[in-house]
C-alpha cells in the first residue's frame, strides 16, 4: 500500500486543503493512504492556532485523510528549515511521497535549487552578502545567482517551504519522494476567495482584523530589523521584514481569549479562541552568549543522550550477535552435513588437524618477526653503551666544551681542596702530628633518624609534673 505525508497547519482548514487531499487520490490511486503531519495548538512563528487542534485534526479525516499525527512543538515553532527538517525526519520513515503545495510545482526544479543550498560552495558565498548587510532571504537569492543557480524559487512562501522539503530530503537520505501540487491563488492574500482561499484572509476575517484597512497601524507594523538588540555573527541571519506579534491570553465567561500587539501598536483586543482551556506549550529558554534568543534547557543533554541510544544498540547487537553460541564441527565426518545448514546452526570447517598446522606456521612466523626486532633493538642498545663508555674512559670529568664556566670553577676548586688535604696528610705523617678528630654534627633532637624532632624549647619532662 503507497502511503502519502503532508505537513499541515490547516489554520484554519479550507477548501484548498480538501482539493490537495483529493487530488492525492487522482494522482496516487483511491488505495493509497494519507497521512497528515499537523501543528498541534501553536503553528510556526508561536502563533496559537485559531481552532483548537482536535478540531482540524476532525476536520482533515472528514476531508479524506487516513491518519492525523502531531508534530512536537520544537518543529512548529522553528524556522523554515528546521519545520520542513523536523517534518522529514518523522515522515521520511514510513511514507513514500510527501505533497506539498507550490507556485511552481516541478520537481527537478525545486531539486536542483535544493542542491545548491547544500553545495560545499553555498555558506562561503552567503557569508559574503551577510557581511555585507543584506538580509538572510536576499543574501540567499543573492549567493545562489553568484553560483548560477536559478533563484526564482526562492520568491514565494510555498515554493520556498517546497525547497526545504526537498533540502531535507537530500540532506537525510530518505527514500520518500517529493510530490508537488500546484498552489493557486496567493498565500497572504487577504481579499476572501471562494474558489482559491487563503489562510491569512479567512484568520482575519474570523479574528475581525481592520489592521489591512487602518492606514495608521499598518504603518506602525515595521519589520523586525533592530540590530541593536542582536548579538554575534548569526544575529544577522534574524534581520528580516518579519514582524514579531505577542499575544495575551485570558478567560472571560470561561472562554480563552486574546490581545494581540506588535512593538508599537495593538492589533487585537478580546478575540476569542472558542476553547476553555488554554493552549499551553512548555518552552524554557536558557540565555547564550552571542546569542539573542538563547537556546533551549535541554541543549546540552542532547549529545550525552545520543552516547546513551547508542550504548543501547551496541548490546543489542552485542546480545544478537553472541548470545546463541554456534557449534564448530568437522563435516567430513558427520553423515548428513546437508541438514546442519540452519541459520544458527553450524559452521562449517576443514579438518581441525590442518587448521591447527597452518595456525602454528602464521603464529611461529609472527614470532620469528618478534624475536628479530628484539634482537636487533638489543644490538642498537649495546652499540650506544659501548660508545657512552669510550666517552666515559677519554673524559672521567665529563668536561666538554659545553660545560659552564661555574662547574668548571667548582671542579677547580675540588681539585685543590683535595691537593691541600693530601698535603697536610703527608706533613703530619713525617713529623708525627695526630690528626684531630672532626666534630660530629649531632641532631638538635639526639635522635639521628629523627634530626628536627625536638625543638629547641623541647622539655621532656613538661607533662610529668
């Protein structure tokens, strides 16, 4: 059975969502089976979802859809790619094509413009235009024309997220094809259109939005291009004419509703959700130097967790491969080889007699090497001590021209001091003078393995009073 993915939002689910799902079914045949990968109650850029998401999920099966799944929250609320990304890593291993809505819908088109961004080539290029102040999407389109790749894909909102797709299909490996549907009408269009809406005009119009229509508070909308709050290099990949909106949730009469604002001017105020809980999604963020919006809590647990997975694995495969041991036998002499050949079973081997001969030779051989390089080390070891002692019988001192003038002055004055000593023995042994004993240097404490024991206030009988 061939099985179908989309990822979805259907904020709010409409009649170009049902025409995508039926034509999957003309294209693919009416056994294929389609499976929805969905926002869950926050869509992409944290925006909460204008129904509740059992609500859309309802409404997908109703419309033609198999299955409806969720996709995790860390993929709704990230970029492009890290959405399409996210996408393809949980589609990719049990569907065969994924369908997608495009302006341009030809497959090897939106291939190639996916192969250049990962060309080893892309980042260099890319980095040139960012240091020169252009935005991520322009220096994007830029860097790709210096390639001479064809950028026109990159233009509008469904054939960009049709590239990631196709970017992270190539980049993971995946077998799952791409499946391209023609998108008509325009994606942020906010005139109603029965024949092909869009999303944004039916969210507005649910929503009472007048913000198209107020003069004033489409000026105030300005895109999110403050570098002053940014920090590091990829800070300047977030300069773009997005805006960021901050919405307010509260109960009124048990219903959840919304204000809705941007940094100078309030969109929304007491839109209802029409849920009576609040769509709630658990994101902590740590600060990072460098870094405006921080990283995830969990970040640093993420490498010593993939160790941990593949631990695992190494004693499964470990417990596979040797937990049922395999019996090592002659075959010449078992009547019926034929029926040990079962997985598991046996291994087959000549005489043990011959592989005992010929494991000796390779054996004898390696120690033959082994006991020549020994040999040849010693020789080398003994040729140095012959020269080191030739050395040491031509210079006793150890003097050489190397040696400083302070040892120089210290072997010198050894020399005469052991002349002057040499003479005094001789005088006093021709005219009979006795040699005085030399002082002994006692220990302070009377102890001569113990020297500095006791002090010079020790008093050995300060506690016997």
């Amino acid at each position: 059975m061939k099985i179908v993915g989309i990822l979805c939002e259907y904020n709010p689910f409409h009649l170009g969502h049902a025409k995508q799902l039926s034509l999957i079914r003309e294209l693919s045949g009416p056994e294929t089976a389609v499976v929805c990968l969905m926002s869950g109650n926050f869509v992409q850029r944290g925006h909460p979802a204008v129904f509740d998401k059992a609500l859309r999920a309802r409404a997908a099966l109703e419309a033609g859809a198999d299955l409806v799944l969720e996709l995790p929250v860390q993929y709704c609320l990230s970029s492009a790619e890290g959405f399409a990304a996210g996408a393809v890593s949980i589609l990719g291993k049990f569907c065969h094509e994924m369908s997608f809505g495009a302006e341009h819908p030809d497959v090897e088109s939106l291939a190639a413009t996916a192969a250049a961004l990962l060309s080893p080539a892309f980042p260099e290029y890319l980095r040139r235009h960012l240091d020169a102040g252009l935005s991520f999407p322009a220096a994007r389109a830029k860097a790709l024309a210096d390639m001479g790749a064809d950028n026109s894909l990159l233009m509008s909102p469904n054939d960009i997220l049709a590239v990631e797709y196709c970017k992270a299909i190539l980049s993971q490996g995946v077998s799952m094809k791409p499946m391209p549907i023609h998108r008509a009408g325009s994606y942020h269009d906010t005139a109603p259109d029965s024949e092909n809406p869009s999303a944004t005009a039916l969210r507005q119009k649910r929503n009472g939005s007048r913000v198209a229509a107020e003069q004033e508070k489409q000026q105030l909308l300005v895109g999110d291009n403050d570098t002053f709050e940014l920090g590091g290099d990829d800070a300047r990949r977030e300069v773009d004419p997005m805006v960021t909106l901050v919405y307010k949730l509260y109960k009124e009469a048990g219903i959840v509703k919304f204000d809705l604002a941007g940094r100078w001017v309030s969109i929304l105020s007491g839109a209802s959700t029409g849920l009576n809980l609040y769509p709630i999604a658990h994101m902590l963020w740590e600060e990072k130097e460098g870094s405006a919006r921080g990283e995830g809590e969990v970040r640093h647990l993420i490498p010593n967790q993939i160790e941990v997975n593949r631990t695992e694995m190494r004693r499964v495969l470990t417990v596979k491969q040797q937990a049922y041991p395999l019996k090592v036998v002659d075959v010449s002499k078992v009547s019926n080889p034929e029926a040990m050949n079962t997985v598991g079973g046996v291994i087959r081997t000549i005489q043990d007699v011959i592989l005992t001969k010929h494991y000796r030779k390779i054996y004898d051989a390696e120690d033959a090497i082994k006991l020549q390089r020994k040999m040849e080390l010693d020789a080398i070891e003994a040729e140095k001590e012959r020269i080191r002692a030739e050395r040491r019988a031509a210079n006793p001192e150890g003097q050489t021209q190397n040696t400083s003038k302070k040892k120089l002055q210290k072997a010198e004055a050894a020399r005469l001091a052991a002349e002057k000593a040499a003479a005094v023995r001789e005088y006093n042994a021709k005219h009979g003078v006795v040699e005085e004993e030399a002082p002994k240097n006692e220990a302070l404490s009377g102890i001569p393995e113990r020297p500095y024991c006791k002090g010079r206030a020790y008093d050995p009988n300060r506690y016997n009073r």
